[in-house]
C-alpha cells in the first residue's frame, strides 16, 4: 500500500516508516524539515499541513493516511499554546479534508494521547472513560478528536490512537528517559547523581516498536468503518524512580537523584496508566517489550 504519513521526521514517524518500508509498503513523508531522515522513503515533500494544497495533491495519490504532524512537547506546548492550537486543530482539519476528497484513501490513523484523559476518576482507565484534560495537550488533542468524530462517516476508517508515554531509540532529551540516559555513564561504578523532577508519578510507558506496530496492524487488518479509538497502553505504571531502580540492576549501577522542583509538572495526575484490552481484542495488538527490554534496546542502538 501507499501510506502518507505526516510529521514523518518525527519520533514516531520514522519509527512508522522503517517498519512500513521493511514490511513492503511505500512512503509518502511530508514534514517541516527540509530534507527526509528515513531511509528507503518513496516521496517526500517539506511543507506545513498547513499547506492544503499539498495535502489535497498528496491524498489523491495514498490508500492510507497517518497523521502524526502536531506541536506534542511539553515545553514547547507551554510556550506555544495558541500555536499548538493551529497546528493540531487548523491542520488536522485539512488533513481530514483531503482525505474525504481522496477517492483512493480509505484508512486515516490520528496520534492522540492518554492526556486526553486528564482527570483520572478510575484506574486503568479505557476507551470510554470520561475525557476531561488538564494540560494544553490533553485538552488540544480531545477539541482534534472531536474534530475527527464530525467527519467521520460509514463510507472509511477513522482510528484515533490515544497512546501513553512512548519511548525508544532516538527520542529527544525532553522527555524522561533521555533526560536520564543524558546524564548517565554507563561504564561509572561509583555513585553518580543526576537531576530530575518528580521521581514519584507514575506514567504508562510503551516502547516505540510496539506503537509502530499498532499502526501497521491498522493498516494489514480489516477493520469496520466509521471511528474507532483505541489505547495503546502497557497496562502498568512506572515512577521515574521506578526506572532508575531498573536502570541500577540492569548495568550495575550506583545512582543519586537531586530533586529539582522547577522540574515538576502541576498540570498533570499522579499516576496515569491505561487499559488495552480493546487494541487486544481488534487489532490483536499488544506490547511486546518490558521495560527491561526496552531501555537494553535504547542501550544497544545508542
């Protein structure tokens, strides 16, 4: 199949593509940056999804649509707010456009988040638990998804993935892992100390291979049309302090944290973690790796 993926110089993106690519699919990549980072990608175009030209041009030409292009650090969300706003309202909507006009396109896949969920009344919470965010991602991408629901019909697929707290190979320094692996060495008996925030709240942590895998399963797999949301979640949380005490077993390692309060994030739960029990049943999805595996892969591959 054809797949265009937006923001495919992303994180995700690549992650995506590698395995599309290997698996004989080809790749449509549109993303902001200049030049394509993904080896074997059929086209690729820089442009903003804002651009609905482009977007028009290019749906006419995929069977499958994956959009993943959106403003998703916390830093830089905080900083850019109405930003992130246009860039996850204003250009999902022409995405959407673009595929209601493709006469070729039939599946659209959407890259949410479990920050949707915000408020938790009841853990793990799942597909139809109340959706009432408290940071700006959270309540962007719930006003995107409503969005998606308005356009959604009988005639395609549209799969909303509501995904937790990705990680892998790759993955910028703002986010926890990386952060941890920055001020690591490795190869050090001694006592070392690092800097963190909360090392207490607990987060649903799924490793990147298995995301990716979750959007091809959408892609190789029948699925009924109309909209369809679906966690991908690991099931279990873990704490920052969690993943230290994984990383001292795993690499015979003595570690300090200095808790730094700026570095704490007052717009979110305590403890977040999600069902994936409906990814189980219908796509026959669900994570492979543990934590373990995970963070020996992102070892291996650095």
């Amino acid at each position: 199949m054809v797949v265009l993926i937006t923001g495919v110089n992303g994180f995700i993106g690549r992650n995506i593509s590698t395995l599309l690519i290997n698996s004989g699919h080809r790749i449509i990549g549109l993303d902001i940056h200049d030049s394509s980072q993904i080896e074997g990608i059929d086209q690729y175009y820089s442009e903003s999804i804002l651009n609905k030209q482009i977007l028009d041009n290019l749906a006419c030409k995929a069977d499958v649509i994956i959009h993943l292009a959106a403003i998703t650090a916390h830093s830089e969300i905080i900083n850019k707010k109405y930003e992130t706003l246009e860039i996850n309202f204003n250009g999902t909507r022409n995405v959407l456009n673009a595929f209601k006009a493709s006469k070729r396109a039939k599946k659209f896949i959407y890259a949410s988040t479990g920050k949707v969920y915000g408020e938790i009344d009841e853990l793990p919470v799942n597909e139809e638990s109340i959706t009432k965010p408290l940071n700006i991602l959270g309540k962007s991408k719930l006003i995107t998804e409503q969005l998606i629901d308005f356009y959604s019909d009988d005639k395609k697929n549209y799969v909303i993935f509501r995904i937790f707290q990705v990680y892998g190979p790759g993955q910028l320094t703002n986010f926890l892992i990386p952060t941890i692996l920055s001020q690591l060495r490795l190869d050090k008996r001694a006592a070392q100390i690092i800097t963190l925030g909360d090392i207490n709240a607990k987060r649903d942590y799924v490793f990147i291979e298995d995301i990716a895998t979750a959007f091809k399963s959408v892609i190789c797999n029948d699925i009924q049309n109309g909209i369809q949301i679906f966690n991908l979640s690991s099931g279990d949380a873990l704490s920052a302090k969690d993943i230290i005490e994984v990383f001292e077993r795993l690499f015979d390692l003595k570690i300090e944290i200095d808790i730094n309060q700026e570095l704490f994030r007052r717009d979110e739960e305590l403890v977040e973690y999600g069902s994936n029990l409906k990814a189980r049943d219908i796509l026959g999805w669900q994570p492979k790796f543990s934590i373990e595996q995970g963070l020996k892969r992102i070892i291996k591959n650095s």
